[in-house]
C-alpha cells in the first residue's frame, strides 16, 4: 500500500514550457486534490475531483489544468509555465470530504 | 475574510523540552480543525482533528485544545524529540453546502529540537 504517489519528484522548465504532474492513489478514495505550497503561505487548492469524472476550481486554477483519468490517477497539467508557478506541488486523497493523506510534492522550478 | 494565524513562525527547543503552538482563526461558518505534521521534503500528515464540541484532543505525546468562542487552538507537545524537528500547520475547514468544504491552512510553524 503505496499511498499516495506523486511524479516527477523535481522538474526545472522553461518559461512556456509545459508539462504534467501525476498524482495516483491505492487507497480506493472518491475525492482527489492538487495544492501548491508557497514560502510563508498556507497550501492553496488549486483543483480538486470529488468522484471520478469529476473536476472543480479551487482557489488559484488559473494557468492550470486537471485531468481525472480513472479513481487512481489525477493529473495536473501547466501548459505554458510561468515563473510564479514555481512552488512545492501536492496531490492529496480521500475517503471522506477532507483532505487526509498527502504525496511527498513535486519541486517545480520555472526559470 | 476567512484567515488562519499561527505563532510563533519558528521555534528552537531543547530534547525533552515542552512547546506550545498557537493558531488563530477567523473562519465562518467553522466545521472543525486540523493540525498537520510535515517533515522537511514530505507531505502533510494528520495528527488530530477537532470539531466544534470538542475542547481538547490527543495522539500520543502530541495535545490539541480549542477554544470555538475565542477562535483559538493550541498544539502542546511533550518531552520533545529530534524527531518532533518539522512544520506544523494548523487547517481549519469552512462548513458550505456541496461536495467540498472549504480548507483554510495556516503557514505553519517551523520546530526545530536541538540536543
């Protein structure tokens, strides 16, 4: 029992540059969310699926976007990278309507 | 505006040392708090979840209270350990109707033990 995994680790990308981040779970959770982690700021939800099929805004979306491939995975997508997306990225899962378990992060660079 | 406070930012301790966090809120309509552990380079892991009826709470050598008339929470820990060294986030979960209620997170408190 994994957990929740998270993929790549770390990433430096280019300005306009894009790419996915993956996030898939083994624990047979309905709901699924991606935040991003700041210095000296709370994490912020930037997209969350509450059921497979399902996708919603969170509090920052803009410049993102999800993808609810199957009760597994959910992924999150920047299509053209900007220097303020650079953060700790975290996918979380749960039974219930509150995030409880959390992935080690991606460490997302953008020069 | 819904908002979460924590003090102090950081903290230095002894090894066997006890320590308080404090976290203040302004979060309506509240449906329960959280405290979070996250080790350096990891991911946030649960450590107690209060509603508004309950005043205090524990896991092991950690202790949570609340305070829902003064909005404020507290997390003790005793007889600190290096491994107590991490961030602790205080959340606090905004009540609303549909699927998803509102999580507002703390910046955390850095704890760093010393031996």
């Amino acid at each position: 029992n994994a957990g929740v995994t998270q993929t790549p680790k770390f990433q430096v990308l280019k300005t306009g540059q894009s790419m996915t981040l993956q996030c898939a779970q083994d624990m047979n959770h309905n709901s699924m969310y991606w935040y991003r982690q700041d210095p000296g700021m709370g994490l912020r939800l930037i997209y969350y699926s509450a059921s497979e099929g399902t996708t919603d805004k969170g509090e920052v979306p803009n410049g993102y976007n999800v993808s609810r491939l199957n009760k597994r995975e959910f992924s999150l997508r920047l299509e053209s990278a900007a220097p303020s997306q650079t953060s700790v990225y975290f996918c979380a899962s749960t039974d219930s309507i509150y995030p409880q378990y959390f992935g080690p992060g991606t460490r997302l660079l953008v020069l | 505006k819904n908002q979460v406070e924590q003090s102090p930012q950081s903290l230095i301790i002894l090894e066997g040392k006890n320590c308080t966090l404090q976290c203040n809120y302004t979060v309506s309509p509240f449906s329960n708090l959280r405290w979070y552990k996250q080790d350096t380079g990891r991911g946030p892991v649960s450590l107690t979840i209060m509603t508004f009826s309950e005043n205090t709470k524990s896991n092991g050598r950690y202790t949570a209270t609340l305070d829902a008339d003064t909005k404020q929470s507290s997390l003790h820990i005793t007889a600190s350990q290096l491994s107590d060294s991490a961030s602790y986030i205080c959340v606090v979960s905004a009540g609303g109707s549909g699927g998803y209620n509102k999580l507002i997170f703390g910046a955390g408190t850095r704890l760093a033990v010393h031996p």
